[in-house]
C-alpha cells in the first residue's frame, strides 16, 4: 500500500506593512486516482488587484506532521478536567 498524500490549504494575506502572513483555510486529501478532495474551514477575501479568490494547495511536510502529532498528544488543563468532570455518573453542576 503507498502512502496517500495530504495537504493543506492556504491563502496569502498582505500585512499593513507590505508582508504576507499565511492563513491555513482547510485540508486536502489524495484518491486512489489522484485526484485531490479539498475540505474548507474558512474562504478567503478575494484579491484586490484581480478580485479573484487564490488558495494556495501545499504537500504537508514533516514539520507539519510533527506539530500536528504533538497537538494530538498533548493536553491542556481544561481538557483534563472536562474528562475528570464527565468520567463519573454524576452531573457536573
């Protein structure tokens, strides 16, 4: 079996002082036939200059499966004690 590819979804956004930060916008996916499925958590505005909506479709890399996996394994307070609070039969409140 071959490893699928994913990627992400971004779109530039020009800052006030002439940089660009990178908004991710969603996730995409490869088929069996390499076709791609894009999923969208957010649209971008469109281009001023051309009033066209550019997204920008990149291979996730190993710095992003790294990052990706330590959001996974990590846990913050407040997800600790959601857990501890909804382990037992009794009502929270």
């Amino acid at each position: 079996m071959t490893d699928k590819k994913m990627f992400k979804i971004m779109c530039a956004i020009p800052k006030k002082d002439g940089g660009t930060y990178w908004m991710r916008l969603g996730n995409g996916f490869e088929n069996r036939d390499n076709s791609i499925n894009m999923y969208l958590n957010a649209l971008p505005a469109p281009n001023l200059k051309s009033g066209q909506y550019e997204l920008q479709l990149r291979e996730l890399d190993a710095e992003d499966l790294r990052r990706r996996e330590s959001y996974a394994t990590s846990s913050t307070p407040l997800s600790r004690a959601v857990t501890a609070a909804t382990a037992g039969d009794a009502v929270p409140f």
